[in-house]
C-alpha cells in the first residue's frame, strides 16, 4: 500500500492537537455547521441534502454510513484547533523542522555514466526547517502528491545521502513507491 506524503503531514498536525476532536456524528455535525456557517456549506461539503444535515445536527439520525463518517471526520479534523495548527507549522517552519521516517524505494544517479538501482530502505531522517516550511506551503497550495515527494527527496539527498552537502556531491535521489512514511513536528 502506497501512503501519501500528504496524509503523513495532516497527521503530524493532529499530534499537535490540544484536545480531541468531536466524538458523536451529532458533535461534529453542529461543529461543521458552526464552521462553515449554515447547514447549506455543509451539505455541499459533504455531498448530502441539507436536511440530511439538519437531522445530525438535532440528534435524529446517529450513525453515519461509513464513508460519510469518514468524510465528517476529516473535515472536521482539517478545521480542528486552527490557531494550534498554525502554531505548530511555523514553529516546524522556523525552528524545530521534522522528522521523517519512511520505508520507500530510493534509487541514485551520480557523476556521469554511474548508478544505484532503487531498492526498499528504511530511513529515519530529521529535516530542517527549510523543508518543513517547503512542504506545508506546497501543501497549502495544492501541490500534487509528486510534488510533495519531491521535495521530501530534496530533503532526505541533502540531509541523509549527502551529509548535508558534505559528501557525495551532485547525487541524485529518486524516491518512490513509498510503503510506510511517518512525518513528527
């Protein structure tokens, strides 16, 4: 199974979370709607009639189907405890960096006519701030999945094949079909 670098972002976020998010459907619910500002917003963001989220929000129904609880619970958590989140990327961003662990596949070009065949690592790598900086502003802005690979290559060639740029100069490093990647402020 391939894990998005992504996902691994939006977690290390939640770890910094001060408090658990809503528990109930209803809980969340009305959280949304306080959000969001009405229960129209939310029935759009969700993909359900809005008096399907009127029902949630006084109690009738309970137990959302699974995948609308999913989408429930992820919206909830993308808006849960901004200011903390907000705080937790900068100081990612300026002072502490991150930690990747991952287990994926790296492969290696380096001077001219020479190469490394990819093959599965584990690697365990504390990134600057640089790159935490980079990777929560491509976040925000859309970047696609490759795009956020990439610069976690960038990251993990300088810092952990390149010694921060002390050895093996003009590596290159492709990384790729990422089995398990865990990301910590």
């Amino acid at each position: 199974m391939t894990e998005s670098i992504g996902d691994g972002l939006d977690r290390a976020l939640e770890g910094a979370f001060t408090r658990r998010i809503p528990q109930s459907a209803q809980a969340q619910m009305k959280y949304l709607v306080k959000q969001r500002k009405g229960t129209k917003p939310v029935d759009q963001l969700l993909g359900v009639s809005q008096r399907t989220v009127e029902r949630y929000v006084v109690g009738t129904l309970k137990r959302p189907r699974r995948e609308l609880r999913e989408r429930i619970e992820r919206e909830v958590k993308r808006r849960w405890q901004a200011q903390v989140r907000a705080k937790a990327k900068k100081k990612a961003a300026t002072t502490a960096g991150l930690v990747v662990s991952t287990r994926a596949r790296f492969g290696f070009t380096a001077a001219p006519g020479t190469t490394d065949d990819a093959r599965i690592r584990d690697i365990t790598q504390a990134l600057p701030p640089e790159f935490a900086d980079r990777l929560f502003t491509a976040r925000e802005q859309g970047a696609t999945e490759r795009q956020l690979q990439q610069i976690t290559a960038e990251g993990l060639a300088r810092m952990y094949f390149r010694a921060n740029n002390t050895r093996a100069h003009g590596l290159g490093v492709e990384f790729t079909d990422i089995e398990q990647i865990e990301i910590e402020l």
